[in-house]
C-alpha cells in the first residue's frame, strides 16, 4: 500500500504540476469559481489583473462581488445555465474595481465529486455598458 | 489506507479534470514535450490546427519532425536551454505540414519526476523565414 499512495501522490503532483504551469502560462484570463459557494478557487495573473486586484486576496472571495450588480447565488446559476446551454454564449457584465468591460465565457464540468466553473474573461472591444439579455 | 488511497485519487481526478478543461478552453496553442524522449505528450486544438494535424496523430509524435529543419536531439536542447535562460526568450521556427512561421516560448518543470517543456506556440506576425541566431 505503500508503494500505491506514493504512486498515487506523484500521479497528483504530475497532474498538479501540468495544471499549474499551464494556468500560469496562458495569456487568456482565467479563474476557477467552485459552483456550490460561488467563491473563487483559482485565478491566474491576467484575471487578476483585469480584476483589479491581487491574486492571493481575490482566491476565496465570492466572485459575484468582483462584478457590478451582480449578486451571489444569481450570479452563479447564471453562469451555470449558460455553460449547460446549447448555444455557446458569454455574459457582458462589469468588473467592480477596474471598472472594465468583460466578457464572460463559462464551461462548467465536475472535479472530484465538486462542480467547478471555468470562467474565461475577454474585455470587450468597443462595447459600453451593453447588458446581457439573459439575466 | 484505503481512504487516503481513494483520496489521492480523487485529487489526482480534480487536478486532472482542471488540466483538461483549462487546455481545451485556453484559446493558445499549447504542447507538452518531454525532455527525456521529445515526444508530444498532449497539445491542444489550437497547437494541432497550427501544426496541421490532428491531435491524437500528434500524441506521441517527435515533436522536432513537426518542424523544418529540426533535428531531434538537438531541439529539444535547444528549447530546454532556452526555458532554464534568464532572459526569456522565443525559438522561431517553421512548421513542416502547415509551413507556418511560429515563435515557440518553453517553459521546463518537473513532474512525478519527468521533465516537461511546456512549449506556447504564436504565430508570427509579419515575419518570414528569420533565423534564431540561437541554434
């Protein structure tokens, strides 16, 4: 067995390892909202920036509050409903720091028993305050 | 023992769930190598509609055969060498199918004891046939 659980902890810090590298490498904003708290899991150096904030004081917060007039459970079921649909769609909303227009494009899937949503953030081009006809 | 074997695995299952999503939604290109035998241990669509294949005839392919004029060995130094510089740098290249000029950025890591070069490909803008002056 215990050949097994290290076996199994290099398995986890190989897959670790991978995640991290590539979150930290991507130049798109990402971040990682756990479905069930609405509270931020992971976020990389663009997200945060376009957030306005640092990343280790962003990780854990609700992430509805880093938008405009977004509240908590709303925000994630709407995330949530637009992942699942069928049509891929994104939701116009507004940082609440930085005041910047963005994009949301969320996918959401499972990760050991929990559903995350992956959240890609894209700043609007030449949009202002457009809202989203889903919310 | 077996809790904390069933543990590791779902951990290893949550960071491999966030791998896959995070690969498959970042809009770069992105190949894993490894430095041991210069393989392509996995890409993503953006890297194989750059290299003009298709992602699972790429798995496990040489990654120098990809490009021209790239001799294996050789390469994979030359991008080990150039992810451990201080200075960071980009290998220009030319893709052998698609004959695209792309600029490859390595980042090297350790994982469950293998050492992997992240490789982020882009295309380059406006640039023909430049020559690395590091190889």
């Amino acid at each position: 067995a215990q050949i097994a659980l290290e076996r199994g902890y290099e398995e986890r810090r190989e897959y670790d390892a991978r995640y991290r590298m590539l979150l930290a490498s991507t130049s798109d904003a990402f971040l990682f909202v756990s479905a069930s708290d609405g509270r931020i899991r992971d976020l990389n150096a663009p997200a945060a920036n376009l957030l306005g904030g640092a990343r280790d004081e962003l990780t854990g917060a609700p992430v509805a509050q880093e938008f405009k007039d977004r509240r908590r459970g709303e925000f994630v079921e709407n995330l949530v409903s637009l992942a699942l649909s069928d049509v891929s769609s994104e939701l116009a909303v507004q940082t609440r720091r930085s005041r910047r227009d963005v994009l949301i494009t969320p996918t959401v899937f499972r990760a050991a028993g929990e559903r995350l949503i992956l959240c890609r953030l894209t700043v609007e081009a030449g949009r202002h305050q457009v809202n989203d006809r889903l919310t």
